[in-house]
C-alpha cells in the first residue's frame, strides 16, 4: 500500500510545480543581471565623465595641448581612491601613461588560486566552477574574454572609441567568469581636444558576489517556501485525500456487504464539504440498509401472505379428492377459486407495491384538479354494480380551481382504496362520506364509514403492510397492502395521511375517518 495517495501527490506536485516556476521565473529575470548591470555601469560612466573633467582642467597643458603626466598620476590616485574601480590613463596614441594597480594597494594585491591536487579538491574545485557559472552575473552568456593589454590601449575597443571623443563601454568575463566592466571617457578640452582617454574599469568579482549574495538569499526564502509548501500540502492532503480515502474504503466495504450501518466514519469537527460528504454518505448508508431492511421484512411478509391462501388451497384439494357427495364438492370448488382469486390478489398488490418506489421517483408531479377527480371517481362508484346499497356522498368545499401537484392516477388510486376500505367496513346500505376543504394552503380530503371504528392502538398500524383487521363476511377479501400504497403515495406527493375514530374521545364505535392533506399548487380566479 503507497505511503501516500495519488490525491497527496497531486496536492504535492502541482504546489511544488507553482513554486518552482515562480522561484525559476524569479531566476530568469535576474539571470543576467541586467538592472545591476547597467546601473553600474551608468555610475562608472558619470564617474569617467567627472574624472575626465578633473583631469582635463588641472592636468593638462593648453599651449601645448598636452597631458602632464605627473600632475595627472596623483590627481587620479585622489579621484579613484574612494571607489572600487581601477583607472588607466592612455596617452593619444594609446600609450599607457598611469595605471592605478601600480600604486593603489587594494588594486596591487592579486589572489590566484593554486591548482588542486588530490581528487577531493578537484571534485570541489570542479563544483565551485560550476556553481560560479551559474551564479554568475550572466550564465551561459557569450562575453568576451577580459585581458591584459599592457602599455597599448588601442586593443580595447572602447579606448579606441575614446580616442575619437566618444565615450564607450564594455563588458568582459575574465578567466574565473567574473564579469568586468569598462568605460573609456575621452579627457578633452572644452574646444574638443582630445588630450588623452580615462578608462574606468571594475575589478573582476565585486558586481558577482553582489548577485550571488542576492541569488544566495533567493534560494534561502525558496527553501523556506519550499518547507512551507511541503506543511501546508501535507496538511491539505491529511484534510481532504485521507478523509476521502476513508469514505472510499468504507464505501468499498459497504459494497461488499462486509461493513455495516456504522462502517462509514464520522466527521463531526468537519463543517466544510468533507463533513457533508461524510453526512450524506452516512444517511445514504442508513437509507439503503433501511430499504435492505424493508425489502427483507417484504419478502418474509409475502411468504406469509402467500403460505395461508396455498395452504388452504392445497388442504381443499386434496379433501376434494375424498368428496363423497356434489354438495361437498361444490363447496370445496367455491373455497379453491376464492383461494385462487386471494393469490391473485395479492400477487397483484405485491407487484404494485414492489414497484412503486421506483415509479414515484421517476414520475413527473403536474398539477391535478382535486375537486373534479372526486367527483369523478364517486360518480363511477354510483354507476357501478352495488350489491350492499352503500351510499357514497362528496361535500366538497374547495375553491373550484383548487389543484395540488401530484399525478392524477396516484392520487385517484389513494381514494379510491381509502373509499374501498370505507365501504367494507360499512354496514348493508351503509354510507361512506368525502369531505374535501381548504385549510391555509392544504387541500384536506377526509373519507367516513359507519363502521365500527378503529382501535385506539391501531391507528398508526393499519398503514403497515399487510396489516388486515375486518368482519369474518370480508375476511381474505383484501391484501392489506391497500393503505400502505396509499401513504407511500401521499407522502411522495409531499403530503400525508392519518387515520381517526370519529367519536369525540376517538373511541370506536361511531365509524373511522381516514385524513389526505396535501399542499396546494395554485389558486387561480
């Protein structure tokens, strides 16, 4: 099993890709080093022009229109002393007059590193190369080399420039690929006699360990950056990749029916979208054992249901075979087809029931006109054959385009097994009474019998399935599934349906009323 999930590396790549492109950018822009650069290179350049006037004032012979020499030498030496540059003075024939290295002592001494000799040294001479390459102030930069010109300065191109009373500069890398830069001023007079050339040049390694110092502290706040990336990706990964990671595995145990209703872990510290992840995935584990459960309890329930009427059938039959007399026999073909008419029954409340979850869920809700599906349905129980003369009576006080959402042969069904029930209940010419009104924004649809009531105790268990409590006339005569698929059906329509005595302490013995409320659609004028 990997140390880390692919979320982890993920969450780790692409935090380290940022960074690495924004501390590379970073790199890049300062890579060559062009800002340092050139503003040094503007102050050598005002250096060389001041310089340059200096000199063209208090070392110079205007009748003769010469440099003096020796009033040049310390005047020079005055004017660099205080920087880091090192000047030469070229005749205008290139002829080297001055140098400053002969006399100023920082520009005297001279470090040279010996070659290394074992392999340890080498290998760290050869790192030390490489890293001066690319800590340079112009890696992988094509420069020309930097040199010694001796006592000619013409070789310098920018001298040479000079001399024609143009101020130029030039960029160089000595031998350790340190940058060097040089500005050569024309030393002139004010009528443009040219009198000799100043070159202002930097010593190789004070611009470089400027840069580096500056890269160096680059890679220090990267490194640091790159810890705290390395924490907070870490941290997010432990937030999100290992809580998903966890439902994920409980989720693979739930599939395999290893896990149980409790498997999936609890976030109760979690209000961000992995607690709600975790919650709904919880309730979705609940619900589907729920409905394992209900499927189970279904399945047990049918078998029972099924079991009494071929139990009775099968004893029928084979009492049949023993029939000494038509009387019996006929008897005896009477309870076989009302067995075989039971079964049929209930195999086809059993197929209703099974399957109308799923209905429910793909159905669309439309708006249904209650007032005229009553009237509907109690007009066909009046055309219909009646042999025990119950009396069907709607009092409908709704207002006339009254609709709830819901879908009309759902909702007819659900009536018209609460008014099944009602009449069987009912006493010979009994009468069953619809009340539909308006309460607020709930239609109340309410169906009474003349029976004899339900028991106090019962009144929430008549709508569980299978649930049959009737007179010995109606015994077999129903499934008892016909107001579980009721409930189901108004509660999927956002509604809901209870049971009531119709005496004042709801005891029995004055009739049952059955209560459909659903909310109302739209009231329209």
């Amino acid at each position: 099993m990997p140390r880390f999930s692919a979320l982890t590396w993920r969450i780790l790549g692409f935090n380290a890709l940022a960074l690495i492109v924004l501390t590379v950018g970073v790199i890049l822009v300062q890579a060559s080093g062009r800002g340092l650069v050139e503003e040094r290179m503007n102050s050598i350049r005002e250096q060389a022009d001041i310089i340059g006037g200096t000199l063209a004032a208090y070392a110079t012979d205007p009748e003769t229109h010469t440099l003096k020499v020796a009033d040049a030498e310390p005047l020079l030496g005055q004017l660099i002393a205080p920087t880091r540059l090192r000047g030469r003075l070229y005749l205008p024939g290139g002829q080297l007059a001055v140098d400053t290295r002969d006399f100023l002592p920082r520009n005297v001494v001279q470090i040279s590193e010996l070659p290394s000799l074992d392999t340890t040294s080498q290998l760290k001479e050869w790192f030390r190369r490489v890293y001066d390459g690319v800590m340079g102030v112009r890696p992988f930069a094509q420069l020309q080399p930097y040199y010694e010109a001796g006592d000619d300065g013409r070789v310098y191109r920018e001298v040479d420039t000079a001399l024609s009373g143009v101020t130029a500069t030039a960029e160089r890398v000595d031998d350790r690929n340190r940058l060097v830069l040089s500005v050569a001023a024309p030393v002139e007079s004010r009528y443009r006699t040219i009198y000799g050339v100043l070159l202002l040049s930097t010593e190789g390694g004070d611009i470089d360990d400027i840069l580096r110092a500056e890269r160096f502290t680059l890679f220090e706040v990267f490194l640091v950056a790159f810890l705290v990336m390395l924490f907070t990706s870490l941290y997010l990964a432990g937030t999100i990749a290992e809580p998903v990671k966890r439902l994920a595995a409980a989720a693979d145990l739930v599939r395999s029916g290893a896990g149980g209703r409790g498997v999936i872990p609890n976030f109760p510290e979690r209000t961000d979208e992995i607690g709600d992840l975790a919650d709904s995935l919880r309730s979705m584990t609940a619900n589907l054992y729920d409905r394992i459960d209900a499927i189970e309890s279904f399945a047990a329930d049918v078998a029972h249901e099924l079991k009494n009427p071929l139990t009775s059938l099968a004893s029928a039959v084979e009492m049949y075979s023993r029939a000494k007399d038509d009387e019996t026999r006929a008897r005896l073909l009477a309870i076989v087809r009302g067995d075989i008419k039971r079964i049929d029954r209930l195999i086809t409340d059993i197929s209703d029931a099974s399957r109308l979850d799923a209905e429910l869920s793909r159905e669309t809700k439309e708006p249904v006109a209650l007032s005229r599906l009553l009237s509907t349905i109690i007009e066909i129980y009046r055309m219909t054959d009646n042999p025990r003369e119950v009396d069907y009576v709607l009092h409908d006080e709704l207002p006339p385009a009254a609709t709830v959402r819901g879908r009309d042969e759902r909702l007819g069904q659900v009536f018209r097994n609460l008014i099944d029930n009602a009449a069987s209940f009912s006493p010979q010419q009994g009468k069953v009474t619809i009340t539909a009104s308006r309460h607020d924004m709930v239609a109340r649809v309410t169906v009474e019998d003349d029976g004899p009531g339900i028991p106090p105790d019962n009144l929430e268990s008549i709508f569980e399935r299978f649930y049959t409590e009737r007179p010995g006339e109606n015994f077999g005569r129903n499934s008892g599934l016909g107001l579980s698929i009721a409930r189901q059906i108004i509660e999927g329509a956002g509604g809901r349906i209870y049971a009531e005595n119709r005496a004042p302490d709801n005891s029995q013995g004055q009739g049952a009323r059955l209560v459909v409320e659903l909310p109302m659609a739209a009231l329209h004028a």
